[in-house]
C-alpha cells in the first residue's frame, strides 16, 4: 500500500480503536448517544406538532385502487387522536433507546425501522388531516414510491456493486445520465425499446470502464473522476439533446415505451398487486437486480471475492485473487446496473429525452447506499424512503397542505440529509472504498 | 504420507528502481527442517519471502521444488506449488468470518458458484484439533486475540496443503508465553512433516526452534550457522561487526521523586477506561520501563501525560507542578521530552528535512527564529552537530526525513528530544524497527540521559528491551497497573503479568515452582 487517499463524503472511517487492540480484545464497541437523543426529539417534534397542535379532523386513506378485484374500505382516523397515539408511541420507543444507550448497548435495526415507520405514518395522518381534502389513496403513494425510486434503486446498486469492491462512485449521476440518453436515442432509431434498454446498460458501463480505468490504472483520485464523469455525460448528453435530438423529434427524441406488464390476479390484490405485479420490464429488473446482487455478493464465491477485494485487498492478493481485474469488472458491472436505471427514465416514466433528466437522483442513490449500509437490501429499502418522500411531495402539494409546497419539495433531501447524518447509527464502509491498490 | 519438498533458491536478486533489496541470494530448504532467515529489518528477507510466494517477480535467478525449475506469477501458483505464508502484518479480512477467511481464493462451492463453508468448517475444526489451535470457525476475526488471528493465517495454509510454511517475523506480536505456544506448534508441524521458513531477528528463538540458520544482511546471505552458535557470533554476523548484547550500566542513583502520576483514568471515546487509576513515581536518575502487550494503554498513558488526551482524571505532577490540563506545548516547555511510539506519524514530517525535524519543537524559539522569520544558518548548524552526535546517517541534513532508514529515523527524533534541557524523558517504543547496531546506540544514550539525572519512563512491547533498560518494571494489563517490580525480575514471571497475573498470585498455583524467580535472569545475555 503506497497511496492512501480517503477521503469520502458522509462516510465515518472504520473504529482505529477496535483496530489496534491487540490483547485488549474485550473492547466494547461505542455506542453513542446519537440515535437515543435524536429518536427523543423526533419523538417530541411528533407529539408537539402532530399530537397536540394536530388538527381534529378524519383523514382517510383509500387502500384499493379501482381495478383491483375486491375493494377495501378506506382506512378513516381522527388526526388529532392518531397523532397522539403515534407520538407517545415513538416516545416510548425513544425511552427503550435510552434505556439500551445506559445499559451500554446500541439501539437495534428494528427499532429504528420501526420509528421510522410511525414518524412517517404520524407525519401522514397529520398532512392529510389538516389538507383541504382530507383524503388520498395509500395504494397510490406506495405504488407512485416504488416507481420514483425505480431509477434510485439501480444508482445505489450500482454504489453496492462499486463500493463492495472498493471503488467509490460519484458517477452515479452520469451513468443515469448516460443511460437515459442512449436509451431513448438508440430506441428510437430501432423502434425498439428492448435494444434500447440494452444500449442504455452499455452505455452506463462504458462511463464507469473510464471511471475504473483511471481510477484503477491511473490512481486518479475516485471522487475526483467521478465528479469529472457527472459534468461530462451532463455537457455531452445536453450537447447532443440541443443539436441533434431537437432538430428531429421524431427520428433521434420519440422512444417507443416499455408497457406495462400487469400479471394476472396477482396485480389485481390490493396495495401488493400495483407494487409488485404491475410493474414495467424495468421495474420487474429491479426486483431481480436485488435479490440478485444481495444473493451473489453473500452467498457465492464471487461475493466473498468481491468483498474480501474492498475490504483488504492485500489479503486477497496474496491469496491468489487478481485485485484490480476484480475492481475493473465489477465497476463496470456497476454502471450497467446504473444505465439500466437510466432507461426507466426515457422508456418508462417519461416518452423522450431532456436535458438533466435524472436531476440529481445519482447523488440520492449514493445517499440511499451508505443509508442502507452497502447492502443491497438495505439499499432498496432505503430508496423506497427517498421515493416516498418525492412522492409523497408531490401528492400533498395537490390535496392542498398547511405546509407551503416549497417546503415540502425539500422533504426527499431533508430525509437525505438526515439519514446519511446517521440516524440509522453508526455505517461502516468497506475498509478499503476509495484507496487504489498498489502491488508492494 | 504426505509429500515433502525440498525448495531451492538459487541467485535470487530483486531491484526496486536502484535499491537492490536482494543480492543473488542462494538458499536451500531441506524437507522437513526449520530454516531460520537472521537479518535485521530491512536486511531484505521479507522480500526475499514475498519472491518466493509469487508476489513479487525476481530480477534475475531462479526458484526449483525438488530440483525442478518453476516460476510463479502470483501468489496462486506458489501456493499450487505447496508453499504457504503468513505474512508478519495478518493477510486477514477483519469483518468475514474465520472460515469465511480461510475458504477465500479456494471456495468449496455447491452448483452455480455458491458457497460451500461446511466443508470449509469441518477442514477447520480437523487441524484445529490436531494442533490444539481451538479455533472456531465461525468467530469474526476482528474479534480474536492476535496470538488467535496468527493461528488463522497458520490453517490458512494447512488447509491449501503447504508443505513449507514462511512465518515472516511471526512473534513480533505476542506475549512471551504465546511466542512459547507458537514454537511449539513451529516443532509439531515439522514432526508432521512440514517445513518451515521461519524470518526473524530474535536470537534467542532462533536458536531455541532452528535446524538451519541463514545470516542475511544487507540483501546478501552472509554465511550460515548452527543453532548452537553463541548469541554473541550469530548477532555480529547479523550486524557486520561485534556488538555488545548486553548494555553496560552501572547502578542506578536514583534521588529526589519529582515526577508523580495519582489515579489517572483515561476514557477512550467508547467509553472504556483504556488507563485505569494508574500511580506511581519516577525519581531523577532511574529509568522506569513500562512493559505489556500492545495495547493495554501504553498508548494513552502517555498521550495523556503530553495533553493529547481529553478525557482525563486524576493528576500528573511534574516538580511539583500539574502538567495535567495544560497543552502540549505547555507541558513540553515544562521540560518533557517524548519520543512516540509511531515515528512515521507522530515523530517526524516525512517530507520535511532532517534539520526542518530537528527542530519541530524549537523552530519559533531563539537561536532559530527571531519575530517571524527562521534562521536556516542555525538550524542547519544545529542539524550538523546532532547528525555527528547521534550518527545519523543520512545523504545529507537537506534530505528528506522520511528516506532515512527506521534506525535513522529514530535517532533523528532521539537527537531532537534530547537536544534540550529535560525534566523528563519518556520514549515510547524507543527501538520498534531499528536495527541492532543503531539499538545499542539508543540504549546508551538513553541510560546516559537517567545518569544526567533525569527522570526517564520507557515504554516498551519488547521484553528484552524492559529487562535490559529497566531500574524498576512496571506491567500494564488493560490500563491497569499489575504491579512494580525490581529490574531482575524473570521472563517468565514478567510474561505472566502482562498476562494479567500479579506475582503474588502466580506463586500459589504451583508451589513447585519455589526457585528464586524473581532474582533468575536465566536468560543472561540473551537479550537480543
């Protein structure tokens, strides 16, 4: 190991502290104060704004959409009543964390997930009461979610498959970018979205090969290039939207669509059916990409080598394992998972190509990754979060909210925010993101 | 039965751009032998080693297993060939699994590439039975102890079938009874017919565990040995001249106490007390040798002591005066003087100058700063006559600090510490990495230093160092003080306590063991 560079956004290093105890191996782990104090003021921002100065009117939530094949009644509660219940709930939760935090132990997963998840419901219950029409549909929002983060899941995949091995990329943004662009250009000049597709995940690998090979081979600082790739795959695309793609609509900016594929009875159960069974060619991928990359990286050989490869490549080195192939290739493998997420921009949400139209959502995907600590699961769930809160943005802004629209533009990045803050406690990295490998 | 290997090296020579790291180096490993390499760091076995496992590609000469010609482009085909290695820093992936760890690179796996640890698990369990190793697979190696994680690296290679087993410095990192534990294991596996290249340059387990000595120095092999050569032939081999293993000190005077430590506690960020309730003195000319195993507060104690420690209670008493509190700098005006235990990160700016570090303390004061502007005459006068003094060898006092070798790089740091008029002297780990010429050096200066009448505390891993430095030994176990003995005080009663147990205690359990232990320095002049 020669060059060390590590500096990266948003990411604490490893505990030294474990590190070096050699024969003080009892060292406990620190548990901070961190999640106790900040689940406690949540917990009382709840009860205050929630619970107390909640408005006493019925929300309702409908839970079946029209072609589901029976239909629930929608969900109705009083959002004074709901709020209260919630927020002493979440209180409580906060108390069992400080409780853990004094007997020396770290708050739970679930326990997080769990007061995530009231907070959110209690925050719903709150807009929707105090809306001008109290009343949305829940299948929507969570259906509307999952399509939101469609693209975010692919970008933090890309980030897992990336990071795991020990590359940190930035280039999420441009891989999106870059895929979306190739997507509705080459399916438009084949009339063909599947070729499309196909080109988009070609294009999203050809941006991270330039990604890995300077990064690998040429020891550029990864940050460095990758914020170098954004800026380029953004003036490239934008250049040739402006000059090519607007000159002819029709022949280079008119990409046939990926239908949707509903699949029979299952699409129809409700809340369940729209989010998983009802889905675009590239919404069913993303299924399959995360259980796939979750399966491959902890169950295979493949896996092991790819982890073992970020978290010390030394180790994997002298074991026989060829460090930088691995890299290169997984990189790669990253930015076509990314250009496939590229695609569902042009193909599936929108009928043509702009520019910036994945807007920042490759930085939200590298938020969602460290979120969900590197894991592929975790990571899908954390930009469910993210599309929710986009979603969601967008919904209450037209019910008609107490809250003006411009601040609730800003909850997807609030969440962003707080949750790369650490929220969920403290996120290790693999050891070796970002530092190149040098023989000797 | 299980195939052995007879492994030549013949003209071996490795290049890094115009340093030549390896001189044409022949070397033959019977089957079935242990074959010591001897060399000071940086004499160039562990390149040597990492040629031979296929991590680096030799300049010029050749490898043969019995007796045939083979070439290896990575560590892959090396260990096809029967050759395993545990390198002196764990080749160990913290957060897998030991299993996890030791099935890398050789993965049984089931259809389609997955995962198959059972088999792994039971290859595990198998030689750890054999060997006593009690080692669970299923433990997180960074939970281990080092002396644990060794064993790891060691069934690593078992399972991939070495038939030689390269153990590059393998007891830097344990406590005497674990480097006891692991000769042991070193005997079995050669009655099992393993051969073993064993790397290191501590003679005294050299001589207890080798068939065959190797003497490299300074990337040529200087000859071999019989491991009933005296201590005094194989360290002057080794170094290239006579050297005196033993230090000729004459009794310590020690007078008035004036440096004093009561209860001091350090919290590390954790939340564990890291020093806990420490307390004892240091009188004006005697040298107080803090020993224990890496990391059982050594660290913090001392830190604490200079004020880099923020969590602190208690009190540190310098002349009377409470250091604790005060900054760094405050407490070095005090009259401290320290060498820390890394040089690289805490000692010396590597791309500064040897005169720009000679100074790192010094450079705003007079003779060497007047208002804003530095003298560089008198700092490059000032390097002159500490190069002479300390007999730093470098190109010149412009050179970057950080090409000096480890040897040289401490005595800069030395030279500087000392260069002022002290109250106190503490040096943490005062010879980690310094070859054996340049040890003996350290040491004098060090004594010299108590003899002036200057409190001095050494911090040291190395049992050796402790026994020879020391006037009194004071033993650390997890930032606890065991206990205080007179210098004198045997191995293995001194092992024990940096194992946590008070001398008291280690009497009454085997009563047999009534020889006067406290007083016995079997080891004589063996401390190399």
């Amino acid at each position: 190991m020669s060059t060390t560079v590590s500096s990266r956004p948003g990411n604490p290093q490893p505990d030294n502290a474990a590190a070096d105890s050699g024969a003080a191996a009892t060292s406990a782990k620190p548990v901070s104060w961190k999640t106790p104090v900040l689940l406690a003021a949540f917990g009382l921002i709840a009860l205050v704004f929630f619970g107390l100065l909640g408005p006493n009117k019925t929300a309702s939530f409908g839970i079946s959409t029209g072609s589901d094949f029976f239909q629930l009644p929608a969900l109705e509660v009083n959002a004074f009543g709901g709020g209260i219940v919630l927020s002493v709930l979440l209180l409580a939760l906060a108390a069992y964390a400080v409780y853990l935090k004094t007997k020396g132990r770290p708050a739970p997963g679930w326990l997080t997930v769990t007061f995530i998840v009231l907070f959110v419901a209690a925050f719903l219950i709150w807009v929707v009461g105090g809306a001008r029409t109290p009343s949305i549909s829940l299948a929507g929002l969570i259906a509307g979610s999952v399509t939101l983060a469609v693209p975010l899941v692919f970008g933090s995949l890309s980030g897992v498959l990336c990071e795991r091995v020990g590359v940190v990329n930035i280039a999420i943004e441009g891989q999106l970018l870059g895929g979306a662009f190739t997507a509705a250009i080459v399916a438009t000049m084949t009339q063909n979205p599947f070729i499309g597709l196909a080109a988009a995940a070609v294009a999203g690998a050809v941006v991270s090969m330039v990604l890995a090979l300077f990064s690998i081979k040429y020891l550029v600082n990864q940050i460095i290039v990758g914020v170098v790739l954004n800026v380029l795959v953004s003036g490239v695309t934008g250049f040739l939207f402006s000059t090519v793609m607007q000159e002819d609509k029709a022949r280079f900016n008119s990409p046939p669509g990926l239908d949707i594929i509903e699949i029979p009875i299952l699409s129809e159960v409700p809340i369940i059916g729209p989010i998983l069974f009802r889905q675009s060619l590239v919404g069913y991928l993303m299924y399959v990409a995360v259980l796939v990359v979750w399966v491959g990286l902890f169950k295979t050989r493949w896996g092991l080598r790819v982890r073992a490869v970020g978290e010390h490549p030394q180790a994997a080195d002298t074991l026989g394992i060829n460090v930088n192939a691995t890299r290169f290739w997984n990189v790669t493998l990253g930015g076509a998972v990314a250009g496939i997420g590229g695609s569902f921009f042009t193909l599936v949400a929108i009928d043509s190509f702009t520019k910036e139209i994945s807007g920042g959502r490759g930085f939200i995907a590298l938020a969602a990754l460290i979120f969900g600590r590197w894991n592929p699961i975790g990571a899908f769930f954390a930009a469910l979060l993210f599309g929710f809160a986009d979603n969601l943005q967008s919904i209450v802004t037209i019910i008609g909210t107490p809250v003006p629209s411009q601040f609730m533009a800003m909850l997807p990045y609030l969440v962003t925010v707080l949750a790369v803050a650490g929220l969920v406690g403290r996120s290790r990295g693999p050891a070796a993101s970002g530092i190149p490998y040098v023989k000797g | 039965m299980v195939r052995v290997l007879k492994l030549e090296l013949r003209g071996i020579t490795k290049r890094f751009g115009t340093l030549l790291a390896n001189d044409h180096i022949d070397v033959v490993v019977e089957s079935g032998q242990i074959h010591c390499l001897l060399g000071e760091n940086g004499a160039g076995k562990s390149t040597l080693m990492n040629v031979l496992y296929g991590l680096y590609e030799p300049s010029d000469g050749e490898i043969l297993i019995d007796g045939k010609p083979v070439s290896f482009r990575g560590p892959g085909d090396a260990m096809a060939a029967g050759i395993g290695m545990v390198h002196q820093h764990f080749m160990l992936v913290p957060v897998f699994t030991v299993a996890e760890n030791v099935a890398l690179g050789a993965e049984p796996t089931k259809a389609a590439g997955f995962l198959n640890l059972d088999e792994t698990r039971r290859r595990i369990r198998e030689i750890s039975d054999q060997y006593g190793f009690d080692v669970d697979p299923d433990a997180l190696v960074e939970d281990l102890p080092v002396g644990v994680q060794q064993r790891v690296e060691i069934i690593k290679a078992l399972v991939r079938n070495a038939k030689v087993l390269i153990l590059d410095e393998p007891t830097a990192v344990l406590t005497p009874q674990e480097t006891d534990e692991l000769l042991d294991i070193m005997r079995q596996l050669k009655a099992g017919g393993t051969s073993i290249v064993f790397i290191s340059h501590k003679l005294r387990e050299v001589k207890e565990v080798s068939d065959t000595i190797t003497v490299i120095r300074r990337g040529k092999v200087v000859g071999s040995a019989e491991p009933t050569a005296s201590t005094t032939d194989l360290a002057s081999m080794m170094v290239g001249r006579a050297v005196s293993l033993t230090l000729e000190k004459a009794p310590a005077k020690p007078q008035e106490k004036t440096f004093e430590v009561r209860d001091l506690t350090v919290i590390a960020h954790n939340g564990q007390h890291v020093v806990d309730g420490l307390s004892f003195d240091i009188a004006r000319g005697e040298i107080l040798a803090v020993a224990g195993v890496q990391g059982n507060g050594q660290t913090e104690l001392t830190e604490a002591i200079l004020g880099l420690q923020d969590r602190v209670s208690g009190s540190i008493t310098l002349d009377g005066k409470e250091l604790l509190g005060r900054s760094v700098k405050e407490v070095l005006k005090a009259g401290v003087g320290f060498v820390p235990e890394d040089r690289k990160v805490d000692g010396l700016v590597g791309t500064f100058s040897v005169a720009e570090n000679l100074v790192l303390d010094l450079y705003d004061k007079p003779p060497y700063a007047k208002g804003i502007s530095m003298s560089p005459a008198r700092i490059l006068e000032n390097a002159k006559a500490r190069i002479d003094e300390f007999d730093v060898r470098t190109p010149s006092a412009a050179a970057a600090a950080g090409t000096l070798s480890g040897g040289n790089q401490q005595k800069v740091v030395m030279a500087r510490e000392l260069s002022r008029p002290l109250r106190l002297f503490i040096a943490s780990q005062p010879t980690r990495g310094v070859d054996v010429g340049s040890i003996e050096f350290l040491h004098r200066r060090i004594v010299a230093e108590r003899d002036q009448g200057t409190p001095v505390m050494i911090i040291s891993t190395e049992l050796d160092e402790v026994m020879e430095l020391a006037d009194r030994i004071a033993v650390l176990y997890k930032g606890k003080l065991v206990g205080i003995v007179p210098a004198g005080t045997g191995r293995d009663v001194l092992g024990l306590m940096m194992a946590g147990i008070h001398p008291d205690e280690q009497a009454q359990p085997q009563p047999a063991a009534s020889r006067p232990a406290p007083t016995s320095d079997a080891e004589g002049g063996d401390h190399v």
